[in-house]
C-alpha cells in the first residue's frame, strides 16, 4: 500500500500512520522504563504520544494485591486483570481517534493470546502494531530493579520493603508459569517486533516497516542504564553577551576567560572521582574558548549541530534594534517564541530537529560534558527534565553555572555548580528590549 509522508507541519517527517507500541516482558524488566523514555523523546520531536499503563487501571479496583491475585488459575484475578487491559485499550482507542499517533500499551503481555487480541483490536481501528519486549534473567539485576522501583511501588504502599520484595518475586513466578516470548514458539513471525535482550546485548527485530516505527526502534536500540551523568554549560560571558547582541561568533569576555579558567575545578569537583569525560562543544568560538582549560585527557569534540539557534537576518542585533526593524517580527516572536522561525535563520522547533541526532549519541553514552548556548541548551535541558517545550524558550539558563544531570529510573537528577564569577543576564522576559534583564525566581523552574 502507498503511504503519504508528510511532515506534521512542526518541522518533523511523520508518516500518515498511527502506532500502537506494545509492551512485552515479565515485571520488573524495564517495560515502563522503556515506555516513559520512548514518550519522552517522541513527545520532544512534537509527535503526540502517550502511555497507558495497565497497572494505573488495575489498581483503581485492586490496589494492594498480593502474589496470588496474578495467579492465573485465581479466576476472580484474572477477571479484574482482563477488565483492566480492556479499560486501558478502550482509552487509548479514544486517544488514537482524537488524532493520537504513537499510543504505548504498557502492561505485561507475556501471552500470545493476550497480543494477538490486541494486535486484532488495533488492526481493526487501523492501527499499526509493534511490539516492544524486554526479555532479562540476570537474576541479580531484576533483584536490584526490584529493590529500587517495586518496592515503592503504590501496590506497597506502608509495606516493609523485604516483604514487599519477597512478593513481587513471587509475582513474578505467576507470570513465568504462562510467559512466552515473542515467537518463541516461531508462529508470531508475522508480527512487527523489537526484541531487546539482557538491556541490548542482543536486539532482533521482526518486520519493522515504517518511518515511525524505524524511529523507535532505533531509539529504544540505543538506550542503556549504565549509571551515567551529563554536564551542561553555557559558554561563559560573550563581548556580544556584554553589548546585548544576539548570535555571531565573538570571543570571550575578560570574565568569560576567567569561567574557562573555572571550569576544570568545578568539573572536578562535580564528577567527585576524577574519571575523564568527553567533551562537545559547538563550532563557534566562544564554546571552544570556555572548554580550552580543560584536562588534555578529556576528549574534545565539536558538533555544528550545538551551534546557537541562527537568528538569520537579525544576527548580531540587539533586540531593540530588532523591534525597530522588524517591529511585526518582535511581536510574533514574543506571542510563539517556540514556533517563531527568524527570517532566513531557525525557530526553537527547527533546534529540535536538528539536536535529535545529539540526544541519540547521548542516549548511547556515558559521562558527557556539553558546552554550547542558551537556547540549544534548553531544548536538551527540556529532554531531559520533561520539560514542556513550549514553555522551555523562556526559561533562565545563567552564565558561569555548571548543570550536572543524573538520568534515573523514572526521572532526571539535578545538581547546579556556580562559578562566582559575575555576568550579564542574557535572559529577556515577553515584550522587553532591556539589554541586561534580571529574570526574577520564576524564569529558572519553567
Ligand atoms: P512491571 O511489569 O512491574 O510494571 P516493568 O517491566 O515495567 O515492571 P520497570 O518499572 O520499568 O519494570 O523497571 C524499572 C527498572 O528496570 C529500572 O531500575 C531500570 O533501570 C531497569 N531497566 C531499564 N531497562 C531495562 C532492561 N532493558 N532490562 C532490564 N531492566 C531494565
Ligand atoms: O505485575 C506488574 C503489572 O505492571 C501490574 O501492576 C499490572 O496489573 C500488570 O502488570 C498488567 O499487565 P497484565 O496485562 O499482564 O495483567
């Protein structure tokens, strides 16, 4: 069948498709992990994607259950547990009909009867299926995940965490009585799946066919939970930072050379270890300035893509000057900062785009320090935080401030280093031309 590709008028390349991803896998295998990752990055790229999570569902009717309620010959369980799924897939159906694109079912699975149902049920609503199972018997590491997400889990809540531990293990075993992999009996080779095994060691993949679920395929392929961290600075304070100029390629300020001459020590005294980390800088001079300090063990490497967002023919403008020539331009900004594109440069949307590949290569990573620009750094900085996008162009990202990130099992780790040496604020609030603004509390929690 011919398929149109279009963009979704975001700048983004989608193809007329919706996508159920179905989650597969015993508990405590990283399903949610999975999911919550995937809707992150597709909802960064502005592609409507949602989770539903079964156990949400379930546990509005059976909040605290024990082991055995997951017994499947506890037929009372079992009922709840199918009236469950059934609730979850007819909101999502809803979802998809409202124009939904990407919907994840995220719930265990871990029968072929319980995927061919939904694969008919999504059939059905024109729906592509593609399933995504993390399979995973390192016994150790399913402890260990037990241990840090399980037993704070609302189904224990007030429980002791040993006794909830013992239980959710015990849990487990009801559903390895009927678990079967994807194909593992070789007839669901007509399936679309991802097979990610021992957390990538090995990945299979199954008739996968399209742009958006080749996305997502390799998304999922390239993540890992290799404890880890991210750093994020600006460069420090600019001769343009100083005049309230926007964009160009002008050096360091006398202040600007003192943060590069900082930055080691905070670096240092961030990682705590002294191990090394490589280094991205963008391809303009004040980034490669501010890393220039660093330990000659770190490598250094510099991505066009961690350029400033390109404020075409108002490059080097001060946004005064920009009000005055473009008056109707200033306005339109200021009401959709995230969609407005500058004349002959790029909107924050268009940054997006082109940093996908530099949240690919972190997501394979470890330890990365990014030394780049204001506006480039809150669309990462809104990746990692769940941030929302529309509302992330306005937020204050101080010079002289070292950010660490420590991404976790749901969710992002923050630590802030200051350098204590002074700067401009290059921050600007709606309607301003102030050169120099103070952002005031709020601008740094958008
Ligand atoms: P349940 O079926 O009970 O909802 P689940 O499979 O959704 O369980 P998660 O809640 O996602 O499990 O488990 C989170 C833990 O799994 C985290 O500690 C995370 O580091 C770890 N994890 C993430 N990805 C994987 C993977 N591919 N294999 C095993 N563990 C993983
Ligand atoms: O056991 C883990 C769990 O996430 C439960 O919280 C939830 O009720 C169940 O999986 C959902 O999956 P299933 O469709 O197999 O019942």
């Amino acid at each position: 069948m011919a398929r149109r590709r279009s963009t979704n008028g975001r700048g983004v390349q989608v193809e007329d498709t919706k996508v159920c991803v179905v989650m597969v896998g015993l508990p405590a295998r990283g399903k949610s992990f999975i999911a919550q990752k995937a809707q992150r990055y597709l909802q960064w790229l502005s592609i409507d994607a949602k989770t539903f999570n079964v156990g949400n569902y379930r546990r509005t009717d059976a909040p605290h259950p024990s082991a055995e309620f997951f017994d499947t010959s506890n037929a009372e369980g079992e009922r709840r547990r199918r009236a469950a799924a059934e609730a979850a897939i007819k909101d999502m159906l809803g979802w998809f009909r409202q124009g939904g694109v990407i919907g994840i079912l995220d719930a265990t699975n871990s029968t072929k009867e319980r995927r061919e149902w939904v694969q008919q049920v999504c059939t059905k609503e024109g729906i592509e299926v593609l399933f995504v199972e993390s399979k995973c018997d390192n016994e150790d590491l399913i402890m260990a995940n037990i241990r840090d997400v399980k037993t704070t889990s609302p189904d224990y809540k007030g429980q002791d965490p040993e006794k909830a531990a013992l239980d959710f293990r015990e849990r487990i075993r009801m559903y390895e009585k009927v678990y079967k992999s994807v194909d593992e009996d070789g007839d669901e080779g007509h399936l679309t799946y991802l097979k990610i095994m021992d957390i990538g060691s090995q990945v299979v993949i199954n008739r996968i066919r399209d742009y958006l679920q080749s996305r997502v395929v390799y998304y999922l392929m390239n993540l890992h939970i290799r404890p880890r961290s991210i750093w994020l600075s600006r460069h420090g304070e600019s001769e343009y930072n100083l005049d309230g100029r926007i964009g160009g390629d002008a050096g360091l300020s006398p202040r600007g050379h003192a943060y590069a001459k900082k930055l080691p020590d905070l670096v240092t005294q961030s990682v705590g270890d002294g191990r090394p980390l490589t280094v991205w800088t963008s391809t303009l001079k004040r980034t490669i300035q501010t890393a220039r300090h660093l330990p000659s063990n770190y490598n250094q490497l510099q991505w066009k893509a961690l350029d400033e967002l390109d404020a075409g023919t108002c490059d080097g403008m001060t946004y005064q000057e920009i009000k005055d020539t473009f008056p109707e331009d200033f306005i339109a900004r200021d009401e959709d900062k995230y969609n407005y594109r500058y004349r002959g440069g790029e909107s924050y949307r268009d940054v997006v785009v082109r940093l996908e590949p530099v949240i690919m290569e972190l997501e394979r990573s470890e330890d990365i320090l990014i030394v780049t620009h204001q506006a480039i750094l809150r669309c990462i900085y809104a990746y990692f935080m769940n941030k929302d996008q529309t509302r992330s162009p306005w937020m204050n990202v101080p010079l002289h401030c070292l950010i660490k990130l420590t991404p976790r099992a749901y969710g992002t780790d923050e630590e802030r280093y200051y350098a204590d040496i002074p700067a401009v604020s290059t921050w600007r609030g709606k309607g301003s031309t102030a050169k120099h603004e103070d952002p005031g509390p709020d601008a740094a929690v958008i």
